[in-house]
C-alpha cells in the first residue's frame, strides 16, 4: 500500500525535494502493518470514537440502515474497545443517528457495559490533555 501511495504523490514528492533542497532518503515512509483487534494504547488519555444507533424496526426493514450500520460502530462495540484501553475520558464524536434515535439512547446503550468516563460531543470540539487530567472545553 505505501509503495502505491509514494507512487501516487511521486510528483508532489519531487516538486519538494527539489523546491526545499530536500534529502530524498529522509522522505521514505516507514509503515507497520497492524493486526486486526485494538490498537490503542491501555490506559490512553483519550479516545474520540464514532457511532451509530438506528431505530430497530428502522434496522429491520431498511436495506441501506443496514448497509450504513455495517461500516459504523454501535454502542456496545464502542464500549468493548473503551474496555479494553480504559482512557482517562472516552468521547462519541461523529454521532449517526437514524429513527428517532437521541445521544441519550447512545449513552445508555454503551453504559450497559461501560462504566467508565464518557461523553457524547459534537465535531469541532476542543480538548485539553493535561497531567491529571482530560476536559472538554466549554
């Protein structure tokens, strides 16, 4: 894959190289292949995860819900992988909701295996790492 994409940036690469007095060795991609699971670090500060929740009967009799939930992650998966890394602050940002369906419906459906901190914000949010601790600016 990365030999495909220096392929496809070949000329930007070389418009850089030349434009900048760039050492070429000093461009090379360096990639690690990662395995299927989670890839987060345990204990992260914060993770910022997407979701979906679509109404059941929605779910049910629409082909394309079905469709879009099969590239979206649900609250339940969400909570396995917040599980699994246990960050200081786990936050739903890039929130699909289709049926009636509100963030509070998110939250209670990830809480039922979750218990850690979360929060359900909207795109653009600003956040603030620190020593002790992770806040959502207001």
């Amino acid at each position: 894959m990365m030999a495909g994409l220096e392929k496809a940036y070949a000329w930007d690469i070389k418009t850089r190289i030349n434009d900048q007095s760039l050492n070429p060795a000093n461009l090379k991609p360096q990639a690690t292949d990662m395995k299927e699971g989670v890839v987060y670090e345990k204990g992260a500060d914060l993770i910022i995860h997407s979701v979906v929740s679509i109404a059941a009967k929605l779910l049910k009799k629409s082909k394309i819900m079905r469709s879009i939930l099969s590239h979206h992650s649900e609250p339940e998966d969400t909570a396995w992988v917040f599980n699994a890394v246990k960050p200081k602050l786990a936050v739903y940002s890039h929130i699909v909701l289709y049926g009636r369906q509100k963030p509070a419906d998110v939250m209670k459906r990830a809480c039922k295996s979750y218990a850690g901190p979360l929060m359900v914000r909207k795109d653009l949010l600003k956040i603030d790492i620190g020593k002790e601790a992770v806040t959502i600016a207001k």
